[in-house]
C-alpha cells in the first residue's frame, strides 16, 4: 500500500478548485486548511487515492420518523457503488427529514428550513456534484430548492412508493385510501375492529405514499424536470429496479462531476413548462403548483397560474390512478412508467429540454415503449378527464387567484351556489364542525380561514374539509369546500384552495359571514361573493392583527417564518431565498 507521497497536497495556483480543494474551511491559509481536511480524513482510513477523487455529496433524509425513507440505507449502499464504480468519491451527510404525519403544525412550515439546510450544506462542504435522495411530500421540493440556490451539478434520487396492502380481497394504498375508509367510520359504516385492520394494512411497504399524491407527483415532475434519471420516478421503494436507478444515480453523477452542467442549465423555462404539463397529465397533486413555483423562484423564473390553467385547457389527464383514477404507482411503473407518459404528452412537451442523463426530451422519449396498459396511461385520445386535472380560479374572492382540483371534483358541483358556513380557523373547526346543533345543509358552501401561509401558520392540508358528521351520517359525500390552505395530494372533492391573498393578510377570504352567498363556476373559471363592492370594501376595512400578534410570536423560526413567507402563488417561499429574476425569464 502506497503512502502517495507525490500527491497534491497543497492549492494549485490557478484553474477553479476541485474535489477537497472547494470550500475551504477559513484559517487564513489555504495549504493548512486541505493538509488539515485530508488529515481528518486519512484518520478514517481514507487514502490520498480516494482523496483526489471526484467527490459526489449525497444528501440523505434518514429519520426513524420517516418511514417514507425507510429504505434509506439500501439507497445509499447502492449509489455509493455507483460512484466508485465510476471512480469517484461517495461522501453522504444527514439532512432535515420530514414526514407528514410527524410534522407539526404540519410538513410545510419545515419545508423551507429544509431547504436552507440543503442548500447551506452543500455550499459548506467540498464537493463536485451532489445526489438529492428525498421522497416524502416536502422533502424533494426542498430538496430542489436548496440545490437551485447552491448551484451545482445535481441529480435527485426518490426513495420510491410503496406497496399495496388488501382489506377482505380490496387493494389498499395510503393515503387516498386512508380517508376513504376513515370517512366510512366517521359515517358509522365500519367498526372500530374493521377500521383497525385496514389501519394494519394501508401502508404495506416503507416508500412513499402508493397513490399519486404529492410525494408521487414531485417525483414524476422531478423526472419531466429533467433533474432525474429517465425511468427513475415510479420503481416502488423496495424493488430491483429501484436499487438499479441508486447504482445508475452514482456513476451518472461522477460523469457530471466532470463534465455536466450547473443546475441551472437542466431547470430552465423549458423545463418547468414541460413539468407542468406532465403536472396536468397526471391529475397530479395541487401542492405540486406551489411547489414547482418555489423551485422556479430559487432560479428567478415565475410560475404564472394563468398560463397553467391554459395549458390545462390543452391538457388531458392521462394517468388513471387514485385520487383522480383507480390505480396505485406499481401499475403506473408496470405500464411504462414516466417515459411512456411523456411519450403520450410528445406533441405538447419542448423536446430540446436537457435531463442530466446527457439526453435532451425527444432523445429519452424515442428510446422508450408506448404504454403497456393503456388502462393505466391512457392514450391521449381516450383520457381520463379531457382537460388537465388542475383549474384556476379567480373572482372578487380570490383576485390572487385560488385552485381547484377538477379531475378529483363531484361534476355536479363545480357550478354551484350556495350559502356561505364560515369556520374563522382550525380551532373554530374542531370544536363545531360535529355538532349536531350546526347550522348546515348539502348545499352549503364550506369556508375555511386562516389556514394560508401565514395564517395557520404553514398553510396545511386542511382545505379538505372533513363532511360534518351529520351530513355524512346522512350519506353526503361531498361539498364545495373553500379555504386559503392546502390539501394532501391523496384527497379528493369539490375543493377550492390556495386562496389568495390568504384571510390572515386582509384577503377577501377575511370578509366571507355565515349567510352569505358564494358562487363556484369552474367553467368560467370564478369564484364569487357576493356581496356589493362597498360592502366587501367596508368589510376588508376592519383591522386585524398582523401575524406575529395572532400567534403570540417573539422568536425563532417561527418568527422568521411568520416575516418572510410569501403567499402560495409564489410557492410559499421565504421572500429572501427568492432569486432576482433571471435575465432570460419568461413566467412558466
Ligand atoms: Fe410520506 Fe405520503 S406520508 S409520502
């Protein structure tokens, strides 16, 4: 075994710094500051071989509280054999984790704390590309945003779905499922007993959620993104292929170490507008638009909510599975998977879009089958729902706009007008929403406030109203819902969101009473109340505390959250993590 006397060990004069030379601790002397770094490294056995290596950071999100990423440690055996076959240096570190239902208030509120650790982690540490592996809801948004803010070449790995399990001969997935069945209970159709066996049973694997909620829908668009190795969306979390597109994640890193492009050359406006499209092809999760509108924002790009919903009217949803359809993500990879979607979408996606794979579009999407099961991906003259699975709502209720997901929504309800049942908040809700004395009817209109950005705070998934009992009890199992929040990618109803400006910044949403009249026409595109001019404009005249004052707040993170968050249509950023607008922005 060699010693490698005759490796560098000290700064090259010139050229842009590499491997261990990047990022340099700061003592005032840069041949101190590598002599000292390589020092600590050799102590665990490291060579000065291995240390002039390529080095690939790979950001993990490991937690015992994130079962979602429970296959962490097979994924990360697997892309470190990628890389040192590919002769470079695998060098991981713990991120943030965030899972939904360990979060609280709620995922959301961590997903920008998340991406400052990426961000900052990857800037700190020597390193010439860096693998993102996340899955859970928040965690490749964040994930995204933080590499688009640090600039390096970059390629997300998703943990990968799960299984389904079976109640009494029925496929089971989380979490479209989960609410099913809970609202069965809620309505008195199921025992405690019977509710308990499917609880044993909705989530079958670790992996993420087996539907195409959010943590599915992030990770087909981090493929139609191009940030993602084609073919690397939909294995599900504890299969071969999925430890194959590990190993493949590796070796490709390596070669954009060396040769590939900045972030900032694959996420470009090209492709965002085809991450849109594939977004609507999917009847894919509403969290994605804000999502999306983040990451676009770490690049100084803008989502513009209009220019989605027309490409929502050129759209149709392709993808047949739950909320919007009835498969689950394994038939999804069965049938061909992102490639054959976008093979699908071929005529409405920019082709000359860059992957890190080194193909453009056109390239990766002519290297791939048609779909196997044209149940599942259905042929573009045979959709599922004939428009985009997302419409945008605008009105004297919502002048920021608001969203609804049609393709999830009862049709008979998306022209509706009903009176207004106004909760002022999550505690309001709680306490009254099962109360036999409520006042409400099939017909009403379900609104919700102070569940935005900064009201709650974390706009959380609560838009999705839960029936009030007695109305489920009587076999009501849908509503038109209104709120200012969010709604899990899972869910499903008549539901409008996103409201904005939110009710807890004096938006319109503020000024709705019980009693008062709401229109909904998703075919012209409206939401309404109506009221007079005058008397909204009285209305929003009222003061209401800011936001620090309505959650009693002095400091921390919640502070700085409650300051900087921005509102949904710019992706719920904090506003000094927002890039300038880059020189060649067009709004997506
Ligand atoms: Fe993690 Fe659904 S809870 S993906």
């Amino acid at each position: 075994m060699s010693n490698n006397d005759d490796k560098e060990t000290t700064i090259p004069s010139s050229g842009p710094a590499k491997g261990m030379r990047k990022a340099l601790t700061s003592y005032g002397d840069e041949g101190f500051s590598l002599f000292l770094r390589k020092a600590f490294l050799k102590g665990a056995g490291y060579t000065d071989d291995a240390l002039d290596r390529p080095i690939i950071g790979i950001a993990g999100a490991a937690s015992a509280y994130n079962p979602c990423h429970g296959n962490m440690p097979e994924l990360l055996a697997a892309v470190k054999r990628g890389i040192m076959l590919a002769g470079g240096l695998p060098m991981d570190f713990p991120t943030i984790s965030i899972h939904e239902s360990f979060a609280t208030p709620t995922s959301m509120y961590l997903r920008n704390l998340m991406s400052m650790d990426v961000e900052e982690m990857i800037k700190a540490q020597p390193m010439d590309a860096i693998i993102l592996i996340g899955g859970c809801d928040k965690t490749i948004p964040a994930q995204l945003m933080g590499a688009a803010s640090a600039g390096i070449p970059t390629i997300q790995l998703a943990t990968g779905a799960m299984l389904t399990g079976s109640y009494k001969g029925t496929r089971l997935g989380a979490c479209t499922d989960c609410r099913s069945y809970w609202g069965k209970f809620r309505a008195g159709e199921m025992s405690e007993q019977e509710v308990g066996v499917v609880n044993n049973q909705l989530v079958a694997s670790v992996g993420t959620c087996s539907v195409m909620g959010t943590a599915s829908t992030m990770a087909c668009l981090a493929e139609a993104l191009g940030i993602m190795l084609p073919g690397g969306a939909t294995p599900p979390a504890v299969t071969a292929d999925r430890m194959r597109t590990a190993e493949q994640t590796g070796t490709r890193a390596v070669e954009l170490a060396k040769f590939g492009e900045g972030i900032d050359k694959i996420l470009t406006y090209k492709a965002f507008e085809n991450a849109m499209r594939v977004l609507l092809a999917l009847g894919g999760s509403t969290n994605g638009i804000v999502h999306l509108a983040a990451i676009a924002g770490r690049l100084g790009l803008t989502v513009d909510l209009d220019r989605l919903d027309q490409m929502g009217r050129e759209t149709p949803v392709l993808v047949n599975l739950k909320p919007t359809g009835q498969f689950y993500m394994e038939d999804f990879h069965k049938a061909g998977g992102m490639p054959a979607l976008l093979r699908e979408l071929r005529p409405l996606l920019h082709l000359d879009a860059l992957s890190v794979s080194g193909q453009n579009m056109g390239d990766i999407i002519d290297q791939y089958d048609d779909s196997y099961n044209t149940e599942v991906i259905r042929p573009f003259d045979r959709p599922i729902y004939a428009q985009g699975g997302v419409a945008v709502l605008r009105g004297n209720l919502a002048p920021g706009g608001a969203i609804i997901k049609q393709s999830a929504a009862t049709p008979s309800l998306m022209e509706h007008e009903g009176r207004a049942v106004v909760f002022d908040g999550m505690e309001d809700l709680v306490s009254r929403l099962d109360d036999e004395n409520l006042d409400v009817n099939a017909d009403d209109v379900l609104v919700l406030k102070n569940i935005g950005p900064k009201g709650a705070p974390g706009m959380p998934e609560a838009g999705y109203i839960p029936i009030p009992k007695k109305l489920a009890a009587a076999g009501v199992k849908d509503m038109v819902r209104i709120s200012d929040g969010r709604m899990s990618g899972t869910a499903f109803g008549t539901i409008v969101l996103h409201v904005t400006p939110e009710a807890a910044l004096g938006g319109p949403l503020m000024c709705v009473r019980t009693g008062d009249r709401v229109r909904l026409s998703v075919s012209e595109r409206i939401i309404d109340l109506l009221i007079s001019p005058a008397e909204l404009a009285s209305r929003q005249a009222e003061t209401i505390p800011t936001a620090l004052e309505r959650h009693g707040v002095t400091r921390g993170y919640k502070r700085l959250f409650l300051q900087t968050v921005l509102q949904a249509d710019k992706g719920a950023d904090f506003d000094f993590l927002v890039a300038s607008p880059a020189s060649s922005n067009k709004s997506i």
